[in-house]
C-alpha cells in the first residue's frame, strides 16, 4: 500500500488541530533507535531522511508524536500491529481520536492486533474510537487516562467495535459515548466504566466501578457477564459496584451471567448498581476454594437500589450433599443464594419415587 491510497486515507487529523509538531514511525517497540521517522508534509506523510513519499505496511507498528490534541482519518481498511501516541511537550494531556471517513455511507476499519497506548512516561491523555470506524482486533489498552467510544451525529455513525479489547492496570477507565459493542467484547480489570449514553455490550468481563454520566440516567445491556479478579474472570472473587449518583440500569440480555463464590466463606462476586436490574439468559455459578457446602452458608450475588424484575431462564448452581438445598432469597431490591437443610419430603411422595429426584430447588420471596 501507497502513501496516496493508505497515508492520505490515515490523512494526520494533527493539520486541522493546528498541532506545531507531527511525526509517524514505524519500527518495531523493541528498536526504538531504528524507528523510521515520518514529518507531515503539505497534508501528507514524507520520510523525513529521503523526503520521499512514506509507505504504510500492513501490521506495522504506528508512533505519533503530538503535543495536545490530535489523531488519524482513516480512510482505507489497514492493519496495524500497534498504535502509540508520544507527547512532543511533557506534561500536554489531551485527545488522540481515531476517525473514519467523514460524511460517508460506508465505515472504514482498522484491524489491531497487539495494543494501543499513549506515552509511557506521560499517560494523560484520553484516546478515542470514532466516527465511521469499525475497529476489528484483539488488543490491550495502556497508559492512557480514558478510552472514549464515542457515537455519531446527524451524518456520521458512531464505532462499532468488532474486537477484543482489554484495560490494563496502567487505564484509568472507558467512556461509553454511543458507540456500537453488540459484538465486542470488553475485558475490564479494575478501571471505571463510565455509561454516558445507552449502550449494548456483548460480553463485559473482569470487575470494575460503573458510572453513569456524572447524574444522568443511562441503561446498559449485557447479554454476557463473566465476573472475576482478571479479565477473564479467574483469579478469585470480583464485582461490578456502581459507585457515582447517577441511576445506571441494567438489562442482562439473555446469554450467561457467570458468577463465582468462595467455600468456607460468605464472599462471591458482586453485581451492584443504583437503577433497575433486569434479569434474563442463564446464571451459572461457580466455586472458588475447598471444602463442603454446611448449612447456613449464605451469599449476595445482585443488588440494585432501584429495584430487580424479571428471572433467569436457567440457574445453574454448584452440586450439594444429600440432605441439603439451595433456597434463593429474593426481596425487591436483592438477591441472595443460601444452603438449607433440606426438608423431608411426605413420605406419599417418597413412594411414588420422588424422593430419589435430584436436589431441588426452592425460591422464595421476602
């Protein structure tokens, strides 16, 4: 691919921000020093050695060097290995946005295949998905400050995002802005998820703290829910707590809710948010630790201040020893699993076999 049908198409965006300096490098990360280093030339991008005409390749490593705000159009299908914004001036925050065509009928994409990330020594600024851009890849997001997914306007669609893409330690959190994610999959590992416009997200793994636009109220579908210590949900117990004054609501979507709880303890992992909770699809839960189920053992799974409605379609619960059941104890605002010595069925019943039935299942309702 050519500089005229590839780097017109990832056209620098710095131009129209008025950036004072702009460069792109492609290299590996683990040779720095040999980095080819791109100057913006005329609304193009020219080797800065021979002044030539510079050449993207697909899976290459992209560097930006900005200071303040800017980013590319991508205006052609690529594939890049990574994306690395680098601050000209230390200190300088500011946006890195990754666009589409602008007013167009047809998204552009780019596929990512390791990460994105701002400046190591300086990880201030946000970066974005944008306009017109479906975003393909699965990837880590590092040192950067938020990961905006960002919708659309009058003329232009929002991202969709078809990916992977996973918080590092070194993220502070994701705004979701509008952009589609019925097909992505979002790996969080701690970071704030801040629900600023309705949003579907296919899969949501890991554990964090949800906002919701500062106070507004938003709604968040989740047709999966994988909750853990790590992204994928190993590594012990995990939650997702709602911890600002907005009223997020949530609508689990009818795939797996996978949750998990810790024997010989009254811990497991935690869904908690200030709207409505909306149940549907199939809980599955799991245990972490050794030993038995006794007789008492009690665990809060969902709570959410503004009420829970609906029902599973399916509960699958961690097998107990005879003479014990679960029982779920469900009020408005909660629910809660619990071990119970189970109550001896009539022995009419038991003669007609239905004492040798598997373990029930009894709910009831406060």
């Amino acid at each position: 691919m050519n500089n005229k049908s590839i780097l017109t198409g990832l056209a620098c965006y710095a131009t129209g921000m008025a950036l004072s300096h702009a460069a792109l490098v492609i290299g590996s990360e683990d040779e720095q020093r040999n980095w080819l280093s791109w100057i913006q030339n005329g609304g193009g991008w020219t080797d800065s050695e021979t002044g030539e005409d510079a050449t993207w390749e697909d899976g290459n490593d992209a560097i930006f060097y900005i200071d303040k705000n800017g980013g590319v159009n991508v205006n052609q299908d690529i594939v890049v290995n990574s994306i690395t914004r680098l601050n000209t001036l230390a200190g300088e925050g500011g946006m890195f946005r990754i666009l589409g065509k602008n007013n167009s009928a047809t998204n552009t994409s780019i596929t990512i295949n390791s990460f994105i990330q701002g400046d190591p020594n300086d990880p201030k600024q946000d970066m974005s998905f944008g306009r017109n851009l479906d975003v393909y890849g699965d990837f880590e997001v590092r040192n950067i400050s938020h990961l905006n997914l960002e919708g659309g306007d009058d003329n232009n669609r929002g991202a969709t995002i078809y990916g992977t893409i996973t918080m590092t330690s070194s993220t502070t959190g994701v705004r979701l802005q509008g952009a589609d994610l019925s097909n992505a999959t979002l790996r969080m590992t701690g970071q704030a998820l801040d629900v600023q416009k309705d949003t579907s997200i296919n899969h949501l793994s890991g554990s964090g703290r949800f906002f919701s636009g500062g106070s507004t109220e938003n709604t968040l579908t989740v047709q999966n829910l994988t909750i853990g210590a790590n992204a994928d949900g190993s590594g012990g117990l995990g939650s997702f707590v709602q911890t600002s004054t907005g009223a997020l609501n949530v609508i689990f979507g009818g795939g797996d809710v996978r949750m998990t709880v810790e024997l010989g303890t009254d811990l497991s992992d935690v869904f908690q948010i200030k709207g409505q909770l909306t149940l549907g699809g199939n809980l599955v839960i799991n245990t972490l630790g050794t030993g038995d189920f006794k007789s008492g053992d009690s665990y809060t799974l969902f709570q959410a201040d503004g009420g829970i409605v609906g029902d599973f379609d399916s509960i699958t619960l961690p097998k107990l020893e005879d003479g014990l059941e679960w029982i779920i104890d469900r009020d408005s605002n909660s629910w809660t699993i619990t071990v119970s010595d189970k109550i001896p069925e009539p022995t009419s019943l038991a003669l007609l076999g239905l004492g040798a039935a598997a373990a029930t299942l009894r709910r009831r309702r406060r």
